[in-house]
C-alpha cells in the first residue's frame, strides 16, 4: 500500500475517536514525558491501535498519542517516537509526522536527549537547537515525492523557527532559566560516540550529538511546520577522564532537566 493511504488510514482511524484540530504537536525524548501533566487530556491512542503507526521499543518511551488542551490551544502529544537505531526505516520514523500534519498540526515541538560537545555545556544544561548537521541519516524524502507534503526539494535554510526560537529565549528569560542554543549533529546511534568522534563532530562544528530528531524536522519541514527543538545535554562527550556513559545516566539527566524543559514549551506554546 501507498504510504499516502497508510497515512490516510492511520488518520480516519483517529478520526474515529478524536475529532479536534490540533495545531500544535509535541514529541517528547527519553525520559522527557512528563509534560503530559501540564495537558488537559482529552483522549489518548495507543500506537499499537493506529493502523501503520510504528510501536516503540526503547525504555522511557510509552508509545502513545495524546489530545489535549495547554490553556485554550489544542494538542497532541506523541508520548514516544522512532529512531533510526531501533530498525524503522526513515520513511517509518517519519509516518507520525505526515499523520500530524493531516491531523491539524502546524507548529512542531521536539525534545530530545544529546550528548554535549561545546566546551562551556554541562550535564543538564538546556540548548535551544539552531541548526542541525545530518550526519549518516537517510534523509526520509527519499523515494517519490509527495507534492501533497512538500516540494521535491525543500529549502533548508531556516528548519527551526526564528521566531519560535526567539520565544524560547522570552520564556527562559521569564522564567529565570539559562538556554543555550546550538547546532544538533544527528547521529543513528546506537553506540554512543567514541572520543575520536566526539572530537571531530566539534571540529565539524556542532555543539550537541544525538540519535532522534533529524529525520522528524526534515519531515516538518517538507510539509511546512514550524519547528521548535530543544536538548537536554545529559552527557559530555569531550573530556580526557574516564568517560562511560550508559542510558541510564541519559535518562537521569533528562528527568531530572525535565521540568524546565516543560515550563519553556508551555511557555512558548501559550504565547502562540
Ligand atoms: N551521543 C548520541 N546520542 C545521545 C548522547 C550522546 O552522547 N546522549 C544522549 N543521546
């Protein structure tokens, strides 16, 4: 079947339970899904219910779609999202986003976990992401184009929003939050990088690595969402000393940057 249908299918399946607009759609990173509590739920869909929608496979990410309400905008929420490491193909990790677009979804915020490599980042610190470098990711748009998304070749000079961005350093500042921003280099994982990478991702001029995010925001962008993505730097990855890192302190650090990262999507998401 078509991917077009796919997505069709998997949105008249939702449209069978949930008849809202939501302009606004979140994706929540590892350990990074308590902004569920700011939402007035209205009604959540397990993706394991949507016809085509991926399942996901990786602790700290539950696997479902939430609609509710921030003050009087409208939400939906993907509790969980696709990475390339876990085995989907880029045009699987992507099908959420076609399914938001159809569903209403014209503003995108994303949140994930990356490990810092600007010299001034520490474990917890948040960073605004202003650009991104892709780095071994199959883009998603490969294949026939959709002309219902987007144009064969998108324009890539502004991915994340200026004026979101500038909203997130409004709401840091209101909220008495220090937010970096900087460039995200997406990486497939699943390893983390070596030392020798983290080193060359530096030199080639990123200030964070991760393993989500990138094929998502080329998506979004095809079929012109403005994007709003943040990083909580849950590891450093130059440093000369001992330097293991295990999922488990990823998803410490994230949890426990969790509640500013919130406040500052909340934030942005009521001032729209
Ligand atoms: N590298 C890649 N992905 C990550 C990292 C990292 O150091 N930390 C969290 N996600």
């Amino acid at each position: 079947m078509e991917f077009q249908q796919q997505v069709m299918q998997a949105v008249g399946m939702i449209r069978t339970q949930y008849l809202g607009y939501p302009n606004v759609g979140v994706i929540l990173g590892s350990g990074l899904g308590a902004f569920i509590d700011y939402i007035d739920v209205e009604h959540e869909i397990p993706y394991s219910e949507i016809p085509h929608f991926p399942v996901t496979t990786v602790e700290g990410h539950s696997g479902k779609l939430i609609f509710g309400k921030i003050g009087n905008k409208s939400i939906v929420i993907m509790a969980g999202r696709f990475h390339a490491y876990e085995g989907y193909s880029p045009k699987e990790v992507v099908f959420p986003i076609r399914v938001l677009k159809m569903l209403g979804v014209q503003q995108l915020f994303i949140s994930n976990a990356a490990g810092g490599v600007h010299p001034d980042f520490n474990v917890g610190d948040l960073m605004v992401i202003r650009d991104h470098i892709s780095f071994a990711i199959i883009n998603p748009l490969i294949g026939p184009n959709n002309e219902a998304f987007g144009p064969r070749f998108p324009d890539m000079s502004e991915p994340y929003s200026k004026t979101l961005i500038a909203k997130g350093h409004e709401a840091a500042l209101k909220l008495g939050y220090t937010l970096k921003e900087g460039i995200y280099f997406g990486v497939t994982g699943p390893t983390f990088e070596t030392r020798a990478e983290y080193k060359l991702i530096r030199t080639l001029g990123a200030d964070a690595v991760g393993m989500s995010t990138v094929q998502e925001v080329i998506a979004g962008v095809h079929c012109g969402m403005n994007i709003f993505a943040m990083s909580v730097i849950t590891d450093i990855g130059i440093r000369e000393e001992e330097n293991r890192i295990t999922h488990e302190d990823v998803l410490a650090a994230a949890t426990e940057a969790e509640p500013k990262l919130t406040a500052i999507f909340k934030e942005i998401i009521e001032s729209l």
